[in-house]
C-alpha cells in the first residue's frame, strides 16, 4: 500500500474504506472481509448508525488497534463546542475505541439554513482542535466544506483543516475546493468516488478503463489517485473490495488525466453544501 502524508505528518493508506450504508451483523461483515483484503483506513460517521458494527468488524479481524486508521465525523445536529465534545465520547464509545485517527465535521452550518453559521462552524472548530491538542484524535478535518466556509473558518482557527472529504468521481471534480486545498495543505478525500456506480457506464469511463485494462471501478479510483485525492471506496463484497484497492500497477497519461477533468457534469449525488439544512 502506498500512502498520502499529512501536513502534520501523519500518512494515511492512499486507498480508504468507506462504510455507508452497512449496519449490524452485515457491516461487521463488511468491515472483517475489508481488513482482510488489505484495507487498513476506514471512514465511518455518527450519522452512518453503524460505529458499533465498525467496532465489532475490527473487533473480530484480530488486527492490533495502532495498526489501523479510523475516521469518524461529527453530524449537523452535533455541531457546537460542547456537542461536539460529546459526540466525540460518543463515537468513540461506540467504535469501542480510546483515540479516533482522524475526526471530521460532517457538513458545515451554511448562511442558507442558519445565520449565525460562522460562529456554529468556528465554535465546532475549536472543540476538535482541543481534542487533538489533548491527543485524542491524530488528525482532524471537515467534509463537504467549500472555499467560502473554508475561509470563514480560517478567520479564528488555530490549524487549518487537514483533510477535506467532499464528493469528488469523474464528472464531479470540484476544481475550486481541490486548488483551495493544495494551496492550504489539506488533502482531499473522495466520497461517492464512483458516484455510487452512477458514472460507471460512461463513455469516457468505459473507454479509457479498456485503453489501461482496468475495470471502470478502478479507473475512477485511478483517477482520484491521478489528482492527489484519496478515494473511500465502499463494497459489501469481497472481489470488489480487492478489484478496488488493485490500483497501483499502471497510471494513466497525463493527456487522459485532463480528459476526465474536463468531463462533462455526471453522476453528481445532488448534495449541494450551499444547500443543506440543519435537521
Ligand atoms: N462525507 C460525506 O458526506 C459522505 C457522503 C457519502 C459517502 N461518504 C463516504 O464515502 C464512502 C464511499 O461512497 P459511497 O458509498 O457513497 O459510494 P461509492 O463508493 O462511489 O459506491 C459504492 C457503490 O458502488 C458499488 N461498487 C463498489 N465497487 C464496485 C466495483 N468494483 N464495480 C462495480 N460496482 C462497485 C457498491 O456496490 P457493492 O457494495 O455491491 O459492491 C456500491 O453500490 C461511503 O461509504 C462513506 O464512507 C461520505
């Protein structure tokens, strides 16, 4: 496996796992027959209701807790200096974990749905810099914020974002959060990186994933990889769990990189951050 570096030093697998939408007994499974394939990051959240399975799943792999990556984040109604506090003890608590590696707010409060939104953010901010200058948690980051809530929070933060997840496939590939984040040191995690299996029958997909003799999973993976992004897929089964972290053995040109860049808007979830309420 190779590995992405953090701006405080901590380097996480290039290729993550992502969670969503498996719970109970079958995302225990998943997340026994993930680390058995060789993931070794995995990305949960609160709001994904399965961190207790997530705790189980590493529980019954054997694997010692440090040689593992675990992400969580913070849900919109968690957000606050002491909500988030005690949404950290209970994610935590229910991973069955003492330290998280890195934690997340999952959306930001936007002036849409709350006017008060860059004091909601800031307050958040400061309760996951306190929680890693305790050592509690080895890196901390947001999700789905875009240059203006970016900005905003820099306004009275003390460490800037180390990662931003946002949703990011062929057809969806935010220049604008991707140029804020290589300015500011943040690496960028892929969410949906093969927007749920939306962008798979692509033209362009389909026909660079036969030019390079990969499947057009792993060509979206690939191209993540391409922009110095870190793709969570997610599988529930084990061949597609392994076809997608065998990405490593050919890089595309730097001509199709660009192609793909400039693909046309496709495959995108709808989730626009500009436009989510508070719950
Ligand atoms: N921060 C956020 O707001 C946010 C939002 C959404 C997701 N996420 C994170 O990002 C992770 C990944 O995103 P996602 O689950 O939305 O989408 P995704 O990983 O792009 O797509 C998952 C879908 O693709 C299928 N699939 C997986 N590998 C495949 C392959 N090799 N060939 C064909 N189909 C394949 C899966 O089916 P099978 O299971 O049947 O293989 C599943 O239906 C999530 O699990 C979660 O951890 C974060």
């Amino acid at each position: 496996m190779e590995y992405d570096t953090l701006s405080n030093g901590l380097r996480l697998p290039k290729v993550g796992f992502g969670t969503y939408k498996t719970e109970g007994g079958e995302g225990t499974r998943v997340v026994t027959q993930a680390l058995e394939a060789g993931y070794r990051l995995l990305d949960t959240a609160s709001f994904y209701g399965n961190e207790e399975a997530v705790g189980e799943g590493i529980c019954q792999s054997g694997i010692p807790r440090e040689e593992l990556l675990l992400t969580s984040k913070a849900w919109r109604t968690e957000m606050g200096y002491e909500n988030i506090l005690a949404a950290f003890e209970r994610s935590c608590r229910r991973l069955g974990v003492e330290y998280l590696d890195l934690y997340l707010l999952h959306w930001p409060r936007v002036p849409w749905s709350d006017p008060d939104w860059k004091r909601h953010n800031a307050e958040s901010w400061r309760a996951l810099e306190e929680l890693y200058r305790a050592g509690r948690v080895r890196a901390i980051g947001v999700s789905n914020f875009l240059p203006e809530h970016l900005d905003a929070l820099l306004e009275t933060a003390e460490l800037c974002p180390m990662v931003n997840q946002i949703e990011y496939h062929p057809g969806w590939n935010q220049p604008q959060v991707l140029d804020w984040c290589r300015a500011h040191g943040t690496l960028v995690e892929a969410w949906s990186p093969m927007g749920r299996r939306r962008v798979l029958e692509h033209p362009l997909v389909v026909e660079l994933a036969e030019k390079y003799g990969l499947s057009p999973a792993q060509l979206c993976i690939r191209f993540a990889l391409e922009n110095g992004v870190q793709p969570l897929p997610k599988s529930s089964s084990p061949e597609r769990m392994r076809e997608n972290l065998d990405v490593f053995r050919v890089s595309l040109t730097a001509e199709d990189v660009c192609r793909l860049n400039a693909m046309e808007p496709a495959g995108w979830s709808g989730l626009d951050p500009r436009r989510m309420g508070m719950e």
